[in-house]
C-alpha cells in the first residue's frame, strides 16, 4: 500500500509567482507519484495577488494529475484545514514553508494543542539561511525565540536540500534531526545551439525581483564596465516584480547602463517556456545573496548554457569543470568575468555549454535522489511522536 502524504504551501500552480518552492513540490510530485500518494492543499490565488484561480476551490479536485485542494480566502480557517487534512488520514504531513502562518505556524500549533496527530515533516526552503534570515531579521529572530520557548518545532523532522541549509538548521535548532535530500528538477533541457560572436554578449536574469535575488547589484557591475562602440551586452530580466520598490530602483539604475548594454525587463514565466529562453542567451547572470537550491541556474546548465554566480549557492564547483563562475559578491571579481565572457569566441563559448550539460548531468542523479526521498517519507512515516 502506498504512503499518504499531504503537502502544505501557500502556493501552488497555476500561479507560476512564487518561484522556486512551486517547482520543486512540481518536480517531486511528478517524480515521485507512481510510489507516493501525494494531496496538495494549498491556496486559489497566487503569491502578491487577490485574483483567484479559474479552478473549483473548497472542494479536492485536480492540476493536471495532481490532487489539489485550493482554499479561498473566506473559507480558510484551523477548522476545515482540520477537516480537510483528516478527510486524507496521511501519513506524513509535507510543510514547505518555516515563517507561513496558514501552512507552517498553524499546522504546528494544532499538533502542539493535539488538533492534529500527523508525522510533520518540514522543509524551510532556504527561508533559514543566512542570507535570507538577514531580510527583516528582527521580527524573524523573535519568532524564532518565541518559538523554541514553547517548542514550537519540537517532535518535527526537518528536511534540508543543500549542505548549507542542514548546517542553517542545525545552527538554529541544535538537537533537530534533520535529513538531507537535494531538490529535483524535472524540466526537460532544451539543447539548441547559440553561436557566440566575439564582442557580443547576450546574458539573462531569471529569478523572482526581490532584494535577496541582488538585480541591482548586476545592473551595478554592468553600469562600472567600460565597453567600446562595437561591444554590445543585453540583460534581459525575466520572473515576477515580488518587491515593488526595488523593482522601482533596479529601474532606475538600469538608467544609468551605457549605450552598448540593453537592459529588458520580460515579465514572468511559466515552467514549460523557460527551456526554450534560456535557448537564446549565452549565459545566467544571478548574483543572488542566497540560494537553497537554484532552480534557474539547474535549468540553466541542463540546457546547456554557463552561468555567472555569487558563491553563495550549491552550485560553487561550477569553476572547476569549467561551465561557469561562482564568485565572491564583488563587483570587480563580476566585471571581470562579464568582460572575459564577451570577448570570449564561439569554440571556447561551446566548449563551456557542453561542459554544463555534462556537469548537471552528473551532480544531479535522478534516480537516486528518488530513492532518497522515498527513504525519507518513509522515515518521516515511522517516526510519528504523539
């Protein structure tokens, strides 16, 4: 008989705002369902907005072949997420969120007042790392103070998906148990060859516009390049305005790039489309402050295109097989950088892109992450405390 598991998160598609914790829970489910029965319950309306979904809320009913039970707004309370997680009797109740109140904070005050008697296993998706721990940092440590007062998050198993982020937890709840099992990513590289003349440069920014992703540090190192008449760089931002002022301001320093730099911000995105962009730039410029996992710069070399990083991610090795840098946050270590890509030619360019498919190819072992997670859920099944 197969495992019941219900998954919490604020949302879900067919938003397509909330970045990478959709696609992750996307990819697991997809990957993972012929040995799992997984219920998502979740919200109808996407990240930032009030506009609902064109789905039936308040009732299970299907996303694709997913179960999804989309919650409006009115009808959202402790008592029928009560109804609704016991009308499943799962075995594991998934959380995919640390500071969520209707979907992290509220599941673990019931099962504290014994509301709910479920196996919770909790996956902060990368909300406990340092750097994002620095975004409104005092009302995060006082809720995390308030919380180890009351055990909040005793009893609990936490799931980390990068080395990084198992010792964040550890660093903050020393006695947890804690099991670490990458993400997955299931969309399909789309490997179309791009010819990269000398002198032109053609890089992509693909992320939610928030501070913690640091835009304007990119628009910034691009600003500071001295670039003569026949030098010519685009950056094109894609992915969803989350942050409205810093939006404002990465459109105003984008006013300062010279003549040689087009600077486009494309909107959002959807999962499936994303392949067939990444096809037309030559590489990702994400100089995030944080990253659990990176699910842009994973898509990025699984379609075979280098990538431009801070270090601050899972994915620092990608100087050593030569498909990419990963750098310290300083604007000259990225301008230098920027520069060697756009004086680089088409023979050493395509080397790199075969390098990349080749190195995510290898560091991501489908297969066995599978077999990971199926431990896990099964762990996290036996492990049930009353």
């Amino acid at each position: 008989m197969k495992l019941k598991v219900v998954i919490l998160i604020d949302w879900f598609l067919p938003g397509d705002k909330a970045g990478g914790p959709v696609r992750s829970v996307y990819s697991l489910i997809k990957a993972l369902q012929d040995k799992i029965d997984f219920y998502v319950i979740t919200m109808n309306t996407d990240i930032f907005s009030d506009k609902e979904y064109s789905v039936i809320p308040n009732k299970w009913t299907k996303y694709e072949d997913i179960n999804v039970f989309y919650f409006s707004k009115h009808y959202f309370n402790s008592k029928n997420l009560i109804a609704v997680i016991k009308e499943k009797h799962p075995d594991v109740l998934y959380i995919n969120s640390f500071w969520s109140f209707r979907f992290s904070i509220l599941p673990l005050l019931l099962k504290k007042l014994g509301k709910l008697d479920y196996s919770i296993l909790l996956s902060p998706r990368g909300m406990l790392d340092a750097g994002a721990l620095n975004i409104k940092s005092f009302k995060k440590i006082v809720f995390i103070f308030l919380s180890k007062l009351i055990g909040l998050h005793n009893g609990i198993i936490f799931h980390a998906t990068s080395e990084e982020e198992k010792k964040s937890i550890k660093r903050i709840f020393k006695n947890s148990d804690v099991h670490l099992v990458s993400n997955l990513s299931i969309i399909e590289g789309n490997w179309v060859e791009n010819v990269k003349k000398k002198d032109e440069l053609k890089l992509f920014f693909l992320s939610r516009i928030s501070e913690v992703k640091n835009l304007d540090f990119a628009i910034r190192v691009l600003s500071d390049i001295s670039l003569s008449n026949n030098q010519k760089i685009k950056y094109h931002i894609y992915g969803n305005n989350e942050e409205k002022e810093y939006f404002k301001l990465c459109k105003e320093l984008a006013k300062q790039l010279p003549s040689q730099i087009e600077y486009q911000y494309k909107g959002g995105l959807s999962f499936h489309e994303v392949p067939f962009m990444i096809a037309n730039y030559h590489a990702l410029f994400l100089p995030t402050k944080n990253e659990n996992f990176g699910h842009a710069i994973v898509e990025t070399l699984s379609c075979g295109r280098p990538v431009i990083i801070s270090n601050c991610t899972p994915w620092n090795d990608v100087n050593a097989y030569n498909c990419g840098f990963a750098l310290e946050l300083k604007e000259e270590n990225f301008k230098d950088v920027i520069l060697k890509f756009l004086e680089m030619d088409n023979l050493e360019f395509q080397e790199m892109c075969k390098n990349a498919r080749a190195y995510i190819d290898k560091k991501l072992n489908k297969e066995f992450i599978i077999s990971e997670y199926i431990k896990l859920f099964n762990y996290a099944a036996k492990s049930k405390i009353n």
